[in-house]
C-alpha cells in the first residue's frame, strides 16, 4: 500500500496512432511500460485505476498486468472517442470525493518529489493542481468532473484549455527536477530515444 492517503489514475486508453503500437505495452527495462507506472504508483498511492477505453482494452491490460493487475481498478469511458479528456472523465467518475494523481501512460518517469510538492497544496480547494503548461503528472479534484463533462459535451477536448476553465494552482517545478520529467513517448524515435538514454 502506497504512502500517501491518496489514488493515482494513469490514463491508457487512446489509439497510440503516432507509435503504432500500444504505448502502454512498450517494454522498458523489460516490463511493459504500464506494468512500470502502476508499480511506481501502488508504492506512492493507496490505489491505481486505469483509465482503458473500452472493456476489450481492459482485458489485453489486466493480463500485462499480471500479479499486480489484481490491485488494480479499470475505468471505461462513458465518452468514448474522445481522447484524453473522455479518460480523465471516466478515472475521476470511478472515484471517492477528493483528489487523484493522474498519469498518461506514455509518460515513463514519476517524481515523489514533485508528487509531495503538489500534495502540499491538496488542501486548497481548487480543481487542479499542476505544473505550468502540463495538464498531467498533477492532482485533480473530483468537483472537475463538472467541468469536464461540459468541454465533452461542448465538443472541446483540449486539456490545456480544461486547465484554463477550472480553478488550479500552478506548481513551481523543484529545482532538483529537470524538465525531462514530462517526456511522452508519443513516436517510435521518442521510444528509441528514450530507451538508448538508459
């Protein structure tokens, strides 16, 4: 069980067009990517959700998964084809009241020093808490999910024009993180890229 008195939510459920193969199923260091986030995940947070898509999406992760897909919860999207935004919408309805950690699952690398920075702040009554210009690797509140389900219904599925729309904090990076931090691996030479630096 995680350290902190809190759920993560890694959002997994796109069509990885750019990669053309399932980001969450690019191994690193030998394990799937998502296999990688949820490990790191389930020793920071109480409990990981995966935001799949659909339920086909859902099954192909629990068997990634393996031993750990057991402690794992899986969110459908109620929008579908929506992108990001219809994941982050089915995460958050899957939850208690209070904030989430989320995660996109092309994103390899997770900060506890980051996550305890935004913690600090999780008593301030706002949507989202974040870091300037990265709607991900942040904490939102489930009173988003007002606001998020009217850019769905709207048709807007920006993220950063979601952050702009909800009440959020914007997080100063600490210095001893460097901006690598939010690296996607949205392409194949993203992957390689990110594979040869070891």
């Amino acid at each position: 069980m995680g350290k902190y008195p809190i759920g993560s939510l890694i959002l997994a459920g796109g069509h990885s067009s750019r990669m053309g193969t399932d980001k969450a199923l690019l191994p690193i260091d030998g394990k799937p990517l998502l296999y990688r986030l949820v490990q790191q995940l389930s020793n920071l947070t109480q409990k990981v959700t995966v935001s799949v898509g659909t339920t086909q999406r859902e099954a192909i992760y629990r068997q990634c998964l393996g031993d750990l897909g057991e402690k794992v919860g899986y969110a459908v999207d109620r929008y579908p084809e929506r992108g990001p935004l219809s994941g982050l919408h089915a995460g958050l309805s899957s939850q208690p009241e209070g904030y989430l950690f989320v995660m996109a699952c092309d994103m390899p690398n997770v900060s506890e020093e980051l996550f305890e920075k935004l913690m600090s702040y999780n008593n301030s009554r706002v949507d989202v808490i974040h870091v300037m210009g990265q709607p991900f690797h942040a904490l939102y509140h489930t009173r988003a999910l007002r606001p998020i389900e009217a850019a769905l219904q709207e048709g807007d599925y920006r993220l950063l024009g979601l952050l702009r729309r909800m009440a959020s904090i914007e997080v100063a990076l600490p210095e001893n993180i460097c901006s690598n931090l939010f690296t996607n691996l949205n392409t194949p030479a993203d992957y390689e890229a990110y594979s040869s630096e070891g």
